[in-house]
C-alpha cells in the first residue's frame, strides 16, 4: 500500500518528509514524491523508482520550508512514472494532494472536470482529488477538501495543502488508515506510525469520515457532520520494527488480518450495486470477443498455480467451458495445444516469475489472446499480457502468499461472473447472487479471522509432526494443495495434499496412529464421500482435524476436532476455508520458531528458472 507523510512546524520538513518516507519502504513502492511550501510557494519534486531517486533529483538544493507532504506509491491506476508519482497538484501549481485508495468513479469526475476547462496530465485516479480541491476552493482549503470528498465514491486517506493557506494541513480519510503524530510546536501526518515514531509517541486516530485541520500548534478534528471532535490521545507502545508491522509479530500474521480490506479493495468499483453486478471496463472485451472464448488455459506457479485450480473449478461449472490448468514450468516445455480461441489466463502476484513470464510469451508467440491477473502494475507480466487484471491486495512483504492468493480467487470469480455476463449465459439473479454472496465475505473472513486460538490449540498439535496429509473433494482438493503447500513452506513440515478419494491408492499405507490429517469438507454434494473418507483415515488410528463448513452433517463425533467455516456458496467457500490453513501454517511455524516471513531456500519473487 502506498505511504503518506505530512509535516508542519519548525523544522525543515523536507528531511522530515524522507526520513518518514524511508519508514514507510517496507510497504512497497515504486515512486515517490514531495511538495514543501517555500517563499516562493509550492514546490513539488517526485521520480519513478526508489526514494533514493528522488533524493539524487533533489540533491542539494533541497527546498526550504517546514510544512510539506511526500507519497510513496504503489501503482494502481497508471505505471510507474514521475508523472504518475504524487503528490498531485490541480492546473494551477497553488494546490498539492497525497493520496491513498481507489477512486472508483475518478473517470466520471475526470471527464466533469475537464468540461469545466480542468486539464489532466496523468493516467492516476489521484489527480481527480487535486483539480477537485482547486475547482471548489474559495478562500477555505476545509471546505474546499469537504466539498471534494463528497464527490468520491471509493476509499481514500488524503492530505492537500495550497499555497494560500500555508499554515495548515487538510486531511480527510474513508476506508484507508491515517493518523496524525502529535509534537511540540510540530504536528505529522501519516499512513502509518513508522514515519513518524522516531519524534513522537501521541497519535490521533482519523475514523472514517473524519477531516481534520493540522497546523504547528494545533490540531482539529471534524466529524462527517461538521462538527469538532475532542479526540482522545493514542500512546503507541510498539518499537519501530513491532511499528512496520502493524504491531504484528510478522509481515505474514498482518497480511493474513488484512485480508478482509484486500477483499474489499479489489471488488471496489467491480462488484457494482452491492454486488447486484459485475463491471471489469478495464478489459474492454466486447460481448462477441467473449463469446468466442471456447477454451481457457490457465498458468502459473506455486500458490497462484493453486488459485488457478480454484477457478478451474469455478469457470468449468458456471460458464460450463473446458478450462485447462498447467504448472508454468511445465507449460513452456511441453509444446502446448492452443488453438486461437484459447484465452490463455497468466497469474501471478509478483508479475515477474520467469517460468510464468515463458508461459505467457510462448502463449504470445503462438497468437492467443492473453489475460493476466497480478497484483503489481507495471511488472514483466502486466507489460506483456494483452488485458489485466488487477488485484489490489497492496504490496505482500512475507515470502508466504496469502492476502495476493485470496485476491486471485476473487478475480477469478468476478472474471468468470463477468465472462458470464458477457457470453449472455449468466442472468441478472443469477450474478445477483453471486454477486452479494461475494461482498459477503469479508465480513465472514473477519469472524474467522477473530479465531485464531482455536487454529494455535491445532497448531500445537500439528507442530512436533515431520509429516501431514491435506485431503479434499472437488474444490476443496484444490484448497488443500494450498494448505499443504503453506505448511511446508514455512513450518518445513512435508506436508502432502490428495484428493480424498484417492487415499485407498496408496496414501493409506502411510497413515499411521495419531499422524495429522487436515480434512476439508466444504463441498455440499460430496460432503457423504467425505465422511467416508474421514471414516477410512480414523479406521487407522490418524488424527483428523476437518474443516467443514458450518450447519453441515456434523463431523464432531467423527473426527479429533471440527473447525467450523460461515456457509457460503460452495464453488466460493475457498475464500473462507483456506484463511484458517493460512493460520494454521503460521502458528505451526511460530511453534516450530521457523523464520516465518523469510522460509529457507525461498523468494518473494522466484524471477530464475
Ligand atoms: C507462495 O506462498 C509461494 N511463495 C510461491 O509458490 C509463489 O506463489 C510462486 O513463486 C509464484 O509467485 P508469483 O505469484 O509471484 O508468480
């Protein structure tokens, strides 16, 4: 996610503004800017790469002034450039905004604005607030913020500031965090603690709706009705590193608990009147080019590989269209059959994994049209596919994939509902459903995710094991490939996932008294053949931890311990059921004291064959 720092004091804020950037790295990145007021006004520097580059573009002649603003962004709507970098001013260079969040409608009010003679020189959806705040100031920067605000539809945590009113920070936040550092004769802004930790401990918290006036001396909170707010003062207790990580113990625990804001983010703007529809413009596949689509090949590896298995499940059965799933580093040597009605789907959340950026260029090279689904615009894989989309999970640090493979799930889903829509062989109930039960499930991820002592008792048994068996039927097989696959790469357990059906192949041979079988069994139609399954594996004395979802048949009696999952359409109860293995492999693997952000042998992104 992106980063914002405000400053306004005595100090020189430049320093202040990089140094707070600099805390903020860890987010992830790829520009970052700065706007101080000096004598002679707003000055605004920002470059495409590292902070580093900014400060080499800076170099000595560092501005002046001790109130400014700096962003470090993380690409959603537009490249990596300086242009697209914030802050972000209107036509005039009086007025400068830092922003984090999405503006869903920043199009519309784009084309209003540039009837009202505004000129854009972006691609970013950001640029929208700064011609807003210009289009509606009359002398008051809070009111002209307000006024902005109130035409976004979407989440933002923004701070603005004009050259007229030099003395004051304006900001204003909807569903993305911002707090305001309290100091002596000096206040901060920031996304995050970290930024401004090393000068004060006193916070404010902004709730959503809130705006607030930040000047050297004081500070003013407003809430969304005008009103002013005597705001308690926060003590942050966290160290700098506890800080980077939310107070997390772990860059993968906090990613795990962002979950749920990942979920939202990326339905923002697509699941459209509460998920009563689906709208992926950003594909601009016609209907005809949709409904030529008569095979998908999905590719890619690792987690991602295992979100594609999902929507093998999920596109077969809806669109009822052979979908075919293959490892990357399979599918580049093996002289693959694409014919040209094979819509080739690429995912990856790194958007740099060599053996899926083969994948994706033999693909290309072979004509087929090509949909990429990655979390990070402007990556190798972004560049090369013909459409994309994106998932806007923010930048994941752990090595672990989790909140990036739960944003994949949903594209896939919202891509097949889409798809769907498009092929006119999905109705407007039939999405409808869909639709809702999807914005559902982050409210249903947060009551799982508030039981993790549940998942620590299971840990605990798990942890003193070499070896664990994840089993499934249908798609829950594909969850359990999850599953397993978490475990091994951060607890070092070997852990095997298998269709439940095919243990009596072989596998049984290995089940012996009290080794850990992780059993799904979310699939209402096979939910029986489950049982009997579960029913094999107790027979030899294993110890059977099922998760089912809830209102089932009751495994209680059949297993060692049931851990029960919110109901949700089947062919989307991945999205809730794989949360609780995340957990589980993250607390086998604080009970084993493996490095869990960083697992030996591995990389966030594995860019070598
Ligand atoms: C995920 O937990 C693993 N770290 C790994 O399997 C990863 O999913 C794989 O390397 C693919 O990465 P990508 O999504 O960036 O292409």
């Amino acid at each position: 996610m992106c980063g914002i720092v405000g400053y306004i004091g005595t100090q020189p804020a430049y320093s202040i503004l990089i140094d707070g950037l600099k805390k903020l790295e860890y987010r992830g990145y790829d520009s970052a800017g700065v706007a101080l007021l000096c004598a002679k006004g707003l000055k605004v520097e920002k470059a495409k790469g590292e902070i580093a580059m900014l400060e080499a573009r800076v170099g000595n002649n560092f501005p002046e002034g001790n109130m400014g603003i700096g962003h470090t962004r993380w690409a959603t709507h537009g490249a990596p450039s300086d242009i697209n970098a914030h802050p972000h001013c209107g036509c005039s260079q009086e007025f400068a905004v830092v922003h984090n969040g999405i503006i869903e409608n920043y199009l519309s009010l784009r084309e209003w604005l540039e009837e009202q003679g505004h000129r854009f020189i972006s691609e970013t959806d950001t640029e929208v607030l700064a011609h807003l705040v210009e289009h509606y100031y009359d002398g008051d920067l809070l009111r002209a913020v307000s006024q902005a605000v109130k035409m976004v539809e979407g989440s933002f945590a923004m701070v603005a500031v004009c050259e007229q009113e030099g003395d004051k920070l304006i900001c204003a936040r909807k569903d993305s965090p911002l707090v305001i550092g309290l100091g002596e004769g000096e206040n901060y802004i920031a996304s995050d603690v970290p930024a401004f930790l090393k000068w004060t401990r006193h916070t404010h918290i902004l709730e959503d709706g809130e705006m607030a006036v930040v000047t050297a001396s004081a500070v003013s909170i407003f809430a969304p009705n005008g009103q002013l707010l005597q705001k308690e003062i926060n003590e942050v207790t966290w160290d700098a590193a506890e800080a980077e990580k939310g107070g997390y113990p772990h860059f993968m625990l906090k990613e795990i608990m962002e979950q749920p804001r990942a979920l939202r983010d990326t339905m923002r703007g697509r699941l459209i009147d509460e998920g009563r529809d689906i709208n992926l413009t950003e594909l601009a596949l016609t209907p005809q080019q949709c409904q030529a689509i008569e095979r998908i090949f999905i590719v890619a590896c690792g987690t991602a590989y295992h979100a594609g298995l999902v929507g093998k499940y999920a596109m077969e059965k809806i669109l009822r269209l052979p979908v075919e799933v293959d490892l990357a580093s399979e599918f580049r040597y093996r002289d693959p059959l694409l014919d040209p009605n094979t819509l080739v789907l690429v995912i990856s959340q790194s958007g740099e994994t060599a053996d899926t950026l083969a994948a994706l260029r033999l693909a290309r090279k072979r004509g087929n049209q090509i949909l990429a689904i990655t979390n990070v615009v402007g990556s190798s894989v972004a560049r090369d596919a013909d459409k994309v989309l994106y998932t806007w999970a923010g930048p994941e640090i752990a090595v672990a994939s989790t909140k990036a493979y739960l944003t994949q799930l949903l594209s896939l889903y919202m891509l097949t509902l889409y798809l769907g829509k498009q092929r006119g062989i999905l109705d407007g109930q039939t999405i409808a459903e869909m639709g809702t039960a999807l914005c559902r499930l982050p409210t249903q991820l947060e009551s799982i995710l508030g039981r993790e002592a549940e998942l620590q008792q299971i840990a605990d048994y798990l942890a003193p094991w070499e070896s664990a068996f994840f089993i499934g039927r249908n798609v829950d097989y594909a969850v359990a490939m999850e599953g397993a696959l978490k475990l091994k790469e951060i607890s070092y357990i070997h852990a095997e996932a298998y269709a439940s059906g095919e243990l009596k192949h072989g596998t049984l041979a290995l089940i012996v008294d009290g080794i850990p079988v992780i059993a799904m069994a979310t699939q209402s139609a096979v939910l029986d053949k489950s049982l009997s399954n579960i029913k094999e594996i107790k027979a030899r004395c294993g110890h059977v931890i099922c998760f089912a979802r809830e209102g089932a048949i009751s495994f209680a009696q059949e297993v060692d311990r049931v851990f029960h999952i919110p109901a949700a359409p089947d062919i989307l109860m991945p999205i809730l059921s794989v949360v609780p293995l995340q957990l589980l492999a993250y607390y086998t693997a604080v009970a084993r004291a493996c490095p869990v952000d960083k697992p030996r042998n591995l990389a966030k992104s594995v860019t070598v064959e």
